[in-house]
C-alpha cells in the first residue's frame, strides 16, 4: 500500500519518532508563527526524507475574535482584528502571509494545510477572497490541502473550488471521504468519536481499506496518537513496522527537501 503514516504534533522526542516514520503534520503553526531560528533548527532536525505538514498561521485563514486571539502569536493589533481572516484582499492578511511564507522557505514542507473555520461559508465574497487570494500564491512544491470546518459547502461546489485552485482536501475518513484530488490527506481525530477513544484493530483495518489505490497520507491525532499510528504501520506495512526500531536516522544540516 502507499500509505504515509505520521502524527499531529511529535508525542515522543523527534530522533525517536523518525525512527517509526518518515511523516509529520506541525499543527502548532496554526497558532503561532515561529522565529527563522526555530524554523531552522526544525529543518536542520528533519532527515532527508522526512514528508512535513505545516498547517497556515490563523491571521490568514480565521477572523481575529476575542476568543481566539490570546492564543495567537505574534499578536494581532487588536484595533485591526477585524480584518484578518478569511483570505480577505486586506494589509493584514497580506503580511500574515508573508511572515508566514518565510516560514516555509526555510522549512520546505510537503504540505501547507489551509484550515478554514465554519464562518468561511460558501458567499460570494467568500469565493471571490479565496480565488484571488490563491491565484496570487508563488506556487512552490508543496501540495495545498484545505481543511473545512462546517460551512455548508456542496459537494459540487468543493470539487469546483479544488479543481480550480488546485487543493486537496483534508478529511477524517471516519466520518466522510474526500470528494476529489490526486491524494488522500487525512486527519485521524477520534474514531467515530472523542479524541480520547482509540481505534480499535477493526476501525484500523476498515481505515486500509480507505485508503484504496491513492497516495495516502495518514495523520493520528488522538491522544493515544503514538500507539494507533504505530497499530496502523503494523496492518499497512508489517515490515517496516518490524524494522522501524532499527532505521537509520541521518540528518544533514541546513538544507532543504
């Protein structure tokens, strides 16, 4: 099977989890942009043929409230909160992008992640941000994946819009599966329920099934993450879960992907 299986988030020390797999979504950016250092020293820890998901800081894709702000660095200048967000043709937005965008030069990931929230509902407005936000992009090699949160979306609609600009979706193959694209991007949450209740050996083998003849791309984020990953490397990939221990971890200093 062609199947990556990886984390959301490191649940163990780095040199340890790039041992078992190759894979790794940073969810923390969606929140909080790092400094270049950081960004590096993330570059310069990564093996050559580690495959890194960065999810897009929330000044690009999420208004600035006052239930989210707090936890968002760097902070917004609270009488411009109202203007990030959404993809919005707005000062804002643009220099959320380009901090960002720095950010993903140094690290050069696989996938850049854009999440939208359940407010980003499909209007004109909504539409006519997006496409002229995507349009403008410098199109690097990483793969765009869009996450939606609610928004009622058609079908037809969200096949249109990823057709057109470009995206994979990202989705939880428990509880639906992608309507389009040339891979499988999923995000594991919980199966068919909170993200305390691990998968059992049956929930793992129908999520094989899942994954059919695509690419796939299989990120846990339960808190039980480290072992269901590791469960599923077993039901995909029975050799590479038995040599996982021993595999080489060889990292080369400042470079790229």
């Amino acid at each position: 099977m062609n199947v990556r299986i990886g984390c959301s988030g490191f649940p163990v020390g780095r040199e340890r989890y790039f041992r078992r797999f190759s894979a790794a979504e940073i969810r923390s950016t969606l929140t909080q942009i790092p400094r270049r250092a950081t960004a590096e020293r993330w570059r310069d820890d990564f093996p050559d043929d580690a495959e890194i998901s960065l999810v897009v800081w929330q000044g690009v894709t999420h208004p600035c409230t006052n239930g989210n702000v707090e936890r968002l660095r760097p902070k917004p200048d609270r009488s411009r909160m109202l203007r990030y967000g959404h993809f919005r043709d707005t000062l804002e937005v643009r220099n959320a992008w380009a901090r960002f965008e720095e950010v993903a030069d140094v690290v050069e990931p696989k996938f850049l992640v854009f999440k939208t929230p359940g407010t980003f509902y499909p209007g004109a407005d909504h539409l006519r941000d997006m496409y002229r936000f995507f349009k403008g992009l410098r199109r690097r090699r990483a793969v765009w994946v869009w996450e939606r949160q609610g928004g009622g979306w058609e079908d037809r609609l969200v096949r249109k819009v990823c057709a057109d600009l470009g995206l994979n979706p990202c989705v939880d193959p428990m509880k639906e599966m992608p309507l389009c694209g040339g891979l499988n991007y999923f995000r594991l949450g919980g199966a068919r329920g909170p993200r305390d209740r691990a998968f059992s050996d049956g929930d793992l083998k129908e999520l094989a099934g899942r994954c059919g003849q695509k690419p796939s791309y299989v990120f846990f984020e339960t808190k039980s993450m480290w072992r269901d990953a590791r469960r599923f490397q077993a039901v995909t990939d029975p050799e590479a879960y038995r040599l996982a221990e021993h595999r080489p971890v060889r990292a080369s200093a400042r470079r790229g992907f």
